[in-house]
C-alpha cells in the first residue's frame, strides 16, 4: 500500500468513526496529534502537527497538498539538483546514468533522457 493509500484510509477511518462516536469526535477535534498517534499505533515526529477542522453549513475546507519546495526556500540545492536544472550543454550519459541509474535513451538533440517511471 502506498503511502498514499494509507493516509487516505487512515483518514476515512477516523472520519467515519468521528460520525458514529461523539467522545472520540470531541477527543479528535481537541488533541488530533495524540488520536492520530493512538489509533496509528506510533509517535510521530515533534514536528509533526495535526489540525483538525470541523465544517460548518456555510463553511467547506479544501486541504491542497504542499509544494514540493514547500520549506526548502533557504536549502541549498544538490549537485544532482543543479545538474536537472542546469543549461548551457547537453546533458550526457554519464549524468544521466549517475542520475537514473542507468535507465537512459538519447533524444533528437543527443541528449539522454532518464526513462525511469
């Protein structure tokens, strides 16, 4: 099961058990961390937090997933990183067999293309 799969069961699971249980909705709502962790069966990381946010009729949530630089902003990038992105020549086998593993087809222009998933 992909990670996720598995949130999302774990979310159907505990939203469905907050509609047939009102001690377990009011617990949810007042210590989400500690119920997650509970009915995971884990600690999660301290830095970790959980919001929980009951809808009202005239209020509906729509919870986005992050950017995949979200928090990044003051990291530097690695060498691999700057290779994917850098211009000024071709990208050769080399680079991208050290990038792909190996999974690499030349293109029109000859440079290779990572043909991994």
């Amino acid at each position: 099961m992909s990670e996720g799969s598995a949130r999302t069961e774990m979310e159907r699971r505990l939203i469905e058990r907050s509609l047939e249980d009102d001690a377990f909705r009011q617990r949810l709502v007042e210590e989400p961390k500690g119920v997650v962790e509970q009915e995971l069966g884990m600690r999660l990381p301290e830095e970790v937090r959980v919001m929980v946010v009951e809808e009202t009729s005239d209020t509906i949530y729509l919870v986005i997933p992050g950017t995949p630089m979200a928090g990044r902003e003051e990291l530097e990038l690695s060498d691999q990183e700057l290779e994917s992105v850098a211009g000024g020549g071709s990208w050769g086998q080399d680079t991208c067999q050290s990038t792909c593993g190996g999974d690499c087809t030349p293109n029109c222009t000859g440079d290779f293309i990572c043909t991994t998933g």
